[in-house]
C-alpha cells in the first residue's frame, strides 16, 4: 500500500470518527461558561449599577434599591 493511500485512508477515517464530537462539544459549552463567568466577574458590579439607575428611572423613584 502506497503512503498516499495509507494517508488518505487515515484522513478519510478521522473524517468520519463521531467519538470526538461530543468530547470537542463539553470542551466548547465548558470554554463559553468559563467566559460568561469572567464576563460577570470584571463587569457584574457595572451590570448591576446599571440595572438599578433602569429600574429608578423606570419607577421614578430615588429611593428603590434592588434587593442583594
């Protein structure tokens, strides 16, 4: 068996290996939730401020705080 048939029989076989898929998929939900959390982390205190001068404008109210 020539070295370009062995390659394209291992391209051709890794092409079509399913086992990967859902190890490479908790990889990437695993990465996403890793990066909302660092997301909340660095700005949720800004998010926060934020929701609650929204929520005193919206209720025109000076004295509302959102409950911690």
């Amino acid at each position: 068996m020539s070295k370009l048939t062995q390659l394209k029989n291992a391209v051709s076989k890794f092409h079509n290996d399913e086992e990967g898929m859902e190890t490479l998929q908790v990889v990437l939900i695993v990465a996403l939730a890793a990066i909302a959390g660092v997301a909340v982390y660095q700005f949720g205190s800004q998010a926060k401020n934020w929701c609650q001068e929204r929520v005193k404008a919206l209720f025109d109210k000076t004295d509302y705080k959102v409950p911690e």
